[in-house]
C-alpha cells in the first residue's frame, strides 16, 4: 500500500490508459472510417493532389476535410496494424503457448478502427498530466487537489467516451492549445507556444475558438513586436504544412483557401445545429435548418451567431486585457470563449462540448466549489455525445435523452450555466498572484 501511495500520481494514469484500452475494440463511429481511408489514399496516391481527389471509399465526404498535421497523424497509425500482426504471427510461430486465435482478430477492421483511436486516447493522457503540471503551479501545497485535478480528466466519462468509444480526436487539439497556454503563462517560451498553438489548428480548426483570448493574452506577455514576429514564423509553419498537397498552386494562397473553403467550411453538416445541445436548439430544436437562411430581418442563422459570439468574445478580450496576467481570470476567459462557441455557434457538434471542459476545471483549483459546475458540465456533455451516438444501446434510456422536453431542459441549461459564469467572470475576484 505505501508502494501505490508514493506512486499513486502513475497508477492513476495507469489506470485511466487501462480502462481506455479495455474499450478501444468495443465499437468505434463512422467517422473513424474516413480517418483510415485517408490515411491508406495518402500512403497509395501520394500527397499532391490529395485533397482535391475524391477518397477511394466515401463515408460522409467526398474529398478529406480535416487539416495537414491530422493527416500525418493518421498516416504514422496506419502501418500499426500491419506491424502487430507481423510481430504476434512471428510470437506464435515460435512460442506455443501463444493464443493463434488473435491472429484473425487482428486482421479484422474493427481492430485497425482501434488503433486508429490512440491518438485521441494519448492526448487525452497529456491533457490530464497539464493539468496536473498547472495545479502544482496554482496549489503548490495541496496534494489532494494535484491528484484530483488530472482525475477529473483520466476518468471523465465524456473524455473516454469520445477518445476511447466513439474514435474521435477531439482531446488532441486541446491537448496542444493547453500546452501552448501552459509556457505562456509559466515560461518565456514565446515561439513554441504559438508553433503548438498552430500545431492545435492544423490538427482541427475547432482550435480557433481560443484564438482570440490566446492573442490577447501574447501580446499581453510579450508585446506587439515579439507578437508579430511570432506570427511571422506561425504562419511560415503553417505554409510549410501544406507543401507536401501542392500540385501547380501557389504557394501563398493556396493554405489559405484550402483551409477556409475546403476544411474550415467542410467541417459540418450546413445546419443550424448538429447534435449540439445550445442555444439553437432550444430555438429550432434538431430540424435540419441550414444556417445560411434567414432568421430575421434577412439575416441569416450564422451571420446572426457570428455576431452573439463576436459580441461575448470582445467582452471576454476587454475584461482581460484590462487585467494582469493571473490564472483565474485567464482560465476563465478560454473557458468561457469556448463555451460561447459551442453554445451560440451554428454548425456546432455534441463533441465540441468537451473544447470548454478542461478550463473550466483549471479555473475551478483555487476555488473548488466549482468542481460541482465542472463535473455537472461533463455529465451534460456525455449525455450530449449518447445522443448522437448511443453506444452502448439502451433503448430506455436513449428515449428519455433524445426526447424534446429532455432535450429542451438540458440545452436551457447550458445557456443558463454560461450566464452564470459570465457574471462571475465579470465580477468575480481576481487572484492576488501574478504569473511570468
């Protein structure tokens, strides 16, 4: 017992790797099928041309719509199982005792669809050891709140759901824009941070969402000349991405264009709402609205949610410019930026939930009241997952969640919660402790 109670820090992250493999194999999303068809085009075609090329097997689209560093992640999973194979067929040949039956297993889809969740399983492990790195920061003297701060990640049932169920890789942008915010605030490491915070864009845009309280907070800390340089060498990492996909493009533009109009604008099904339980679906519920017809006045769904979130952010970028550089305020302002998002955004899917979790639990450290809003926040954010996709099936329970009352309530909910925390954030007390 003293042996796990000097160790315990590892065990728990043991343990959270073991229940996430225990369920990589169980089942795995549609999506999961286009992240390995991109990967063996990729390594079949080749690169140039690749995102223009219509995939060799269609799932949901017709030509790849997630970003270069993505891709590449994709591609390096791949081989994976080629090489387990080789490895246990070698294994079995020559150890007797060794079970041949596996040997089928894996060479089954189901088993390279669980590789294929081991980006989203990893990232989800460094975000928890983050944020175990920040509460050692924030409470250097209070051990049970440094352990249960990566806890509260290791075993969050909506993190587990989406990185070792579902397959999905929303964690590993977020991992990265942790990192980056992470040597902002306790480091004078300026050019990593922005290449990490680059890195979580060009994995998935939903990255953006931090955008802009991550700007504020850089020129904040390092001022604008340090600031435009930065972006000088973000933007020339962000070019050099894509230079493997050119084929006669030119090579100022085409980034650009590609990400806007082939990735950013392709990321969603074109409606008011994609299983997002927010703001509009307490308004349309889950028609099949697209976002571009008018709501109001002419005015077009998504122009109208450009506005609200433009609106929320500048609040958010004004309360934070005029402050110092401290950990709550700074937590607070990411958190609620993402949760702005999810909540008032169009197109917004029940995965993009997760993007406001993890700040939320960092702003929570100094006051641990808050732990109740996080964990009620992460309980809304499984059940918004089952709903779209309820695995394992239970058909009573998958009619109370996908019921419009149920749906009505919950949704009213996290717009009531984000208000909540708005007004805290505006007139909540800063920390006494300046950061950098």
């Amino acid at each position: 017992m003293n042996f796990i109670k000097k160790n315990l820090l590892f065990f728990l992250f043991l343990l959270g790797l073991l229940v996430r493999l225990s369920l990589m194999f169980v089942d795995y999303s549609w999506d999961v099928n286009n992240h390995m068809v991109w990967a063996r085009d990729f390594l079949t075609r080749g690169a140039q041309g690749f995102y223009e090329t219509q995939s060799s097997n269609v799932f949901a689209y017709l030509t790849p719509n997630y970003p270069p560093l993505a891709i590449f992640t994709f591609v390096i999973v791949y081989p994976l199982q080629s090489i387990i194979h080789g490895a246990y067929w070698w294994l079995n040949l020559h150890i007797s005792f060794i079970p041949s039956n596996l040997i089928f297993f894996m060479e089954k889809t189901v088993f390279m669809a669980g590789l294929f969740k081991l980006p989203g399983i990893a990232a989800d492990l460094g975000l928890a050891f983050i944020c175990y790195l920040i509460a050692c920061k924030i409470v250097p003297k209070n051990k049970k709140i440094q352990l249960l701060a990566p806890a509260l990640i290791l075993f969050n049932p909506a993190f587990i759901f989406n990185s070792a169920l579902w397959g999905q890789i929303d964690s590993l942008p977020i991992f990265f824009v942790l990192w980056s915010i992470y040597l902002l605030l306790y480091s004078r490491r300026d050019i990593i941070s922005a290449l990490l915070f680059t890195v979580a864009i060009l994995i998935k845009p939903t990255a953006l969402v931090f955008l802009p309280a991550y700007s504020v907070l850089f020129i904040k800390k390092f001022g604008l000349r340090s600031s435009f340089l930065n972006l000088v060498i973000a933007n020339v990492f962000f070019i050099a991405s894509f230079l493997p996909f050119m084929k006669d493009k030119n090579i100022l533009t085409y980034p650009y264009e590609l990400y806007s109009k082939g990735i950013l604008a392709a990321q969603s099904l074109p409606f008011v709402t994609n299983g997002a339980f927010n703001f509009w679906t307490i308004i349309t519920g889950f028609k099949e609205i697209k976002d571009t017809i008018p709501l109001i006045w002419g005015i077009s769904y998504r122009l109208i949610s450009y506005v609200i979130v433009g609106l929320i952010n500048l609040f958010i970028l004004i309360r934070l410019y005029r402050g110092k550089i401290l950990e709550k305020p700074v937590f607070a302002a990411l958190f609620l930026g993402a949760f702005s998002a999810f909540l008032f955004l169009t197109k917004m899917h029940e995965r993009y939930s997760l993007l406001p979790l993890v700040f939320l639990l960092l702003f929570s450290l100094k006051n641990q009241k808050n732990f109740r809003w996080f964990i009620l926040l992460s309980i809304i954010s499984l059940i918004n997952h089952y709903h779209s996709w309820a695995v394992p099936w239970i058909p009573s329970l998958a009619g109370v969640i996908r019921s419009a009352p149920f749906i009505f309530i919950i949704s009213l909910l996290n717009v009531g919660l984000f208000f909540y925390f708005s007004i805290q954030f505006y007139f909540g007390k800063v920390l006494d402790k300046k950061i950098g």
